[in-house]
C-alpha cells in the first residue's frame, strides 16, 4: 500500500543505501546506521554481499565509458557491501542530502556533516552510495532485492 501523507507525498518511499568496502574496513557501519535510525528512516531490508566484477559493472553500468570505470569496478570488488532498503518519506532525496556530495574532499568543506565528509577520502572512495531519483531506487532494490515491492500501487497482477 501507499500510504499518503497530507501533502499527497509517499509515506513509505524507498531507496537503496549501501556502505561500500572502505566503509565496511573502516568500521563506520554502526555510525552510519544511528544517522540512519536518528534521521526518521526504517531499514527495511539489509543484507551484506559480495561484489564481482560483473555485477559491479552492472551496477554502474551508466558509467561504463567515463575513465574512472575499471579503477570503481575494482575499488567496488575490493571487499564486502553492506546493502540496504530504507524507507521513509521522501526516503531518496532525504539520503541524498545525508550522504553529501560524490567528492568526499568536496563534503568535508561544503557539507562537513554529511556522511561521505565522515568516513569518504576522495571522489571515488566516498565509503556510501544512495539511488539519485525514485527510478533509480526502483531499479537498484530489484537489482539486490528481487523481492521488494517499490511501487507504491498494488495492481491485481501482484496479488496472483
Ligand atoms: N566516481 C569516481 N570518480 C568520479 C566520479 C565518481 O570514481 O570522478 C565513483 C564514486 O564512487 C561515485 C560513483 O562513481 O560514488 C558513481 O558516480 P556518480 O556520479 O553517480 O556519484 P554518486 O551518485 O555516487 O554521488
């Protein structure tokens, strides 16, 4: 279901989050997830996974000619992910805004309590990920949670 609040916005948005290798090795999971729970979210689903190359390209396959590719691939396969659904209202954008910009140097002077000013380095290795728009959630759940229902309208295919 697709609960609406007063002003018509999706109370059960979701959106995929996920603490990347460097997070994981640098022991930022249990800071990361209070600023999770302290900022109104649900973690709906989590799990940790392993990456290979596949499936990381996949992943990041809109990037797949810009020059920083292979050095992501890699960087991404570099150890375990910690994937999550969060859900609240304005879930995707809400996470955006936590996460700060791509350039963790960039965060730390713009956005100094954003969550890739905490624990990213550079531009690549910026320890967390969220979807950019509700089409992308949409695609990155399916993509780690075959299970997950995103849409907010249960059509009668889904109760079969
Ligand atoms: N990235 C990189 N070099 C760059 C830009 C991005 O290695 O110059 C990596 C970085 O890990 C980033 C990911 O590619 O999080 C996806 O890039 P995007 O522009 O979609 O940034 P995001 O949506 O993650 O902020």
């Amino acid at each position: 279901p697709c609960w609406s609040s007063s002003n018509g916005s999706i109370r059960n948005e979701k959106t995929l989050a996920m603490i990347k290798p460097d997070g994981l090795f640098g022991n930022y999971t249990v800071r990361i997830k209070n600023v999770i729970l302290e900022s109104g979210f649900i973690i709906f689903k989590e799990k940790v996974v392993q990456l290979d190359e596949d499936s990381a390209a996949s992943f990041y396959a809109e990037h797949s000619t810009r020059s920083f590719f292979s050095s992501l691939v890699k960087y991404m396969t570099s150890g375990p992910v910690l994937v999550m659904v969060l859900e609240k209202e304005n879930a995707v954008a809400d996470w955006r805004t936590l996460i700060g910009p791509t350039d963790a140097r960039k965060a730390k002077i713009s956005h100094p309590h954003s969550i890739r000013a905490l624990c990213g380095l550079d531009s690549e290795k910026n320890c967390v990920h969220g979807s950019d728009s509700t089409q992308s959630a949409e695609r990155e759940i399916s993509f780690f949670f075959k299970e997950v229902s995103t849409g907010g309208v249960v059509t009668e295919h889904d109760e079969l």
